[in-house]
C-alpha cells in the first residue's frame, strides 16, 4: 500500500489498524503500535550478505513517505465519524466523509543506527542424508516493549521440541536428514537475521534444504487453529491436524491453505523456494481480517501469554504438531511431497471470469495429467521397501526438494510474494500476481503489467510440467539400464 501511496505521490500516510479489524478478544483500539518499512535483511546491502568489508550503500530512508502509525481511536477522531454510524449488531470501517477535509501536519525526525544482530544455530545432524536439512525457524526479541508475547511463545516451543529430541537423542536416536534449529534475531525490522544467514549461506542452502517449518508468532489467540502450508505440503500438514485431534467428534476439517505468511520464512519461500509450513493460534481467521494485523505490532501488556493460554495446552498442541511435521520430514526414506497437489493449486488459481486465456489452462492441464503419472508411476513404487533402491530415492528426493522453484517469479509487485503458488489472503484464490495486474490494467488502462503477469504465470507453470517431465524420463532410463 504505502509503495502504490509513493508511486501516486503522497508526501505523508497515516497507518492505522481498522477497528473491524482487530481481534475481537483484545483492546488494542486505543493503543499505538509500530511497523517495520524493511522488505527484507539489512537495507544497506540488498541481495548479499553483511558482513566485515561488505560495502554498504546509503540508504538513510526506507521510503520518501513521511509515515506514523496511529491508534484506531486516534484515526477515528480525526475522521470524526459521527456516533450514529456505528451499529452493535455489525462493524462498520472507518472512512471520511466525502465533503470531509482534514489538514494534518507530519514532522518525523528519523535517525538511523547500525547494531549487530545475533542469531543462535543449533543443529542435529542427519545418519542418512547429512546434507539434506529440514529448518525449524523461531525467533527472539529485539524489542523491550513490543512482541514479548509472540516470541516468548516461539521460544517456548522450540525449546520444548529441543528438549524432546534430546531424550531421544541420548537412547542413541538419530534422523535420516539433519535437523537445523535457529532462533533469528532482528525479525521486527524486517526479518533481519534469516535474510543475512541465507544470503552469506545461499549457495549451500540452494542445495540442501528441504523444508522450513516455522514457529512465528504460533499463539497469537486462543479460539482458532490456523494451519497454513505451500501446496506441497498441504497432506502432510493435514494428516498431523488429523493425528494430534484427540476428540475425533470435535476436530477441524481439513483448512490447510496457502496464504502469505508473516516472519522468517519469507527468504526461503521467496529467494529459494523452499516448502514451508506454519501452524498457529489465532483469534479471529485469517479471512475476516487485514493482511496488516500480522505486521503490526502492539505493545507486549497488551496479549499476556497466561491470558490466552494459561495452562499452555495451546503451546502443547503447536508443540506437538511442529514436531510431528519436523520429524516425517526427517525421517521418511521418501520425502512427503506431493506433487499433484501442487497441480490442484495451480488449477484452482486459474478459476474465475478475471482469467480465461486457453493456453493458461492447457498447461495447466498438461502439468495436471504430468503430475498424477509422476505420482502413481514414481511415488507408490519408491515407498515400497522391496523397490527403495538407494539410488533411486535419492533421485526421486531431489526431483521432489525443488518441486516449488518453478514458480518462483523473477519480480512481483510490492507485498506480493515471489513466489506465485501463496495467495495474499483467503478471500480470493486466484494468482494474487494476476489480480494486481487486472487492478492494475483497470486503473491504466494498459496491459503491458497484465501480459507480463500472464507470461510470468505461463512460463512458471510450463516449467514445472517440463521439470516433472524430465524427473519421469531420468527414472525410466535408470530402469531401462539397470534391466
């Protein structure tokens, strides 16, 4: 919004949290909060590490707005929206009066500082594939009076899961991948400590990573589960929801969805394509609220951890399920991915009046038919012992570790994930690429946006077709050679 807001030339925004958009369980209407303006890592130095002796280039302003947040209260004073307007049986969003003006002056004195940030690495090495790792990523507070509660909660949990490995670990247990626990530092500015790590290590984490689980803010309330995961996860995500729902009668349907989501995954979802997967507690689903909450950060006395859980089963369930994924992940001989499911997602991006292109939808297609016959034809056999032959997992592995980077675009607009297969929210389906380039079209009244949007989507989805194909094809020369 505020990157649309510099481009139309606005010199000064208000950011505020809508009151219909808060959780119901918290007053936070007349509290201020912060926001970080950082799209990723270390400002000075975009795209490499920074590190001794790297040069770092001026960048004293992340943006030529002038930019406060403000509480709900004060935005709705300013609005001065009359009392009458507001209805008990539903919420009504703030917005000015249509003869309404309001001359607001904005003096912002921002000085900008170099610290260091620490990250803490720990890591369990793998018995099998060493060099195959799956990230379990947390994160500690930088902050004295903001986000207490979100990464109390993330440290707990990991800490938790830590402690339960290492029992294991001691009766001389070891996973087949190697298992990296990192606590990231500098998340509230902008993801600071997982974005430096992977750009001073991409080369080695292109190559071996095979999943990020993420314990991001995972109790953020207390009435809802809100499990998401990138499309070749989503089983897997599932089946653990299935598996740790004690009352049968009383568990969620399958909503695992694959939403942008907050905190230090971004760079491995974004930058390396890396299946990830998050389960959270929240107050109110995701759909019914703004994409902006989870940015926005409030005061820590604002959501204490033993008001929304106070006998922490909210932190065992989280607990229980990271693990579950973390270890399946680990330790199956076979990774459990699904390719298929991947084809569904493209499939169902592409519904809708807003995008009828026929080529689109034959390579959709195309991908879909490729991708059940890699399913049946190299999956089913490859989990039968009698046909695990070494090489021909660990072939299999490596087709299936980077089902994902094909959609990797190679620039989508501002807030919008490189990755095309995550949706900016529930409450569309459709490629989030494609709809801004629609909104884009309608403001303008060029296509140029929208065409480049479609060849990025068409050669992302060739791509993978071509990627499952040639996985097929190196599977039956390896049969062929070997009968």
């Amino acid at each position: 919004q505020l990157s649309l807001l510099e481009d139309a030339g606005f010199g000064g925004v208000l950011l505020y949290v809508d009151p219909c958009d808060l959780p119901k369980t918290t007053e936070l209407a007349d509290k201020a909060f912060m926001v970080s303006l950082n799209s990723g890592g270390d400002p000075s130095t975009p795209g490499y590490a920074s590190i001794d002796g790297s040069y770092r280039q001026n960048r004293l302003n992340l943006t030529t707005l002038l930019v406060q947040p403000i509480s709900a209260a004060l935005a709705k004073k300013i609005v001065s929206l009359p009392e009458d307007t507001v209805q008990k049986d539903r919420c009504i969003p703030l917005q000015l009066p249509a003869t309404g003006k309001k001359i607001i002056s904005l003096n912002i004195q921002s000085i900008t500082t170099y610290k260091t940030i620490s990250n803490v690495i720990g890591y369990l090495r793998g018995a099998v594939f060493p060099d195959r790792y799956v990230i379990v990523g947390s994160h500690h507070n930088s902050l004295n009076s903001y986000g207490g509660q979100e990464w109390a909660s993330s440290t707990a949990i990991i800490t938790a899961f830590i402690q339960a490995l290492m029992l294991k670990v001691k009766r001389g247990w070891r996973p087949d991948r190697t298992i990296v626990f990192c606590s990231w530092g500098g998340t509230s500015f902008g993801n600071i400590g997982s974005y430096e790590w992977a750009e001073d290590l991409k080369r080695v984490l292109q190559r071996n990573v095979v999943a990020y689980v993420s314990l991001h803010t995972p109790v953020r309330g207390n009435s809802t589960l809100y499990p998401i995961a990138s499309p070749s996860l989503q089983q897997l995500a599932a089946e653990s929801q299935s598996f740790n729902c004690v009352e049968k009668t009383r568990c969620p349907g399958s909503n695992v969805s694959s939403v942008q989501i907050q905190g230090d995954a971004d760079y491995f979802i974004n930058h390396l394509g890396v299946p990830a997967t998050q389960f959270s507690y929240e107050d109110i689903k995701t759909s019914e609220n703004s994409s902006f909450l989870s940015e926005a950060l409030f005061p820590v006395h604002t959501t204490k951890t033993e008001e929304l859980d106070p006998s922490f089963s909210l932190h065992e369930t989280i607990a229980k399920l990271t693990g579950q994924v973390t270890l399946q992940i680990a330790i199956e001989p076979v990774l459990p991915f699904n390719a298929l499911d991947i084809a569904l997602e493209v499939q169902n991006s592409l519904k809708g009046d807003e995008v009828d292109i026929p080529q689109l939808l034959a390579t959709a297609s195309r991908l879909r038919d490729t991708a059940e016959l890699f399913q049946s034809d190299e999956m089913r056999p490859a989990n039968d012992p009698k046909e695990r032959a070494p090489v021909r997992v660990r072939m299999l592995n490596d087709v299936l570790q980077s089902l994902e980077k094909s959609f990797l675009v190679h620039q989508a607009p501002p807030g919008l994930y490189r990755n095309i297969l995550y949706r900016l929210d529930e409450r569309t389906s459709q490629f989030s690429v494609l709809l801004e380039a629609l909104e884009h079209y309608k403001l303008h009244q060029s296509n140029e946006t929208l065409q480049a949007a479609l060849a990025d989507v068409l050669n992302s989805i060739n791509s993978a077709q071509v990627y499952f194909k040639a996985g097929l094809d190196v599977f039956e020369s390896t049969l062929a050679g070997k009968k």
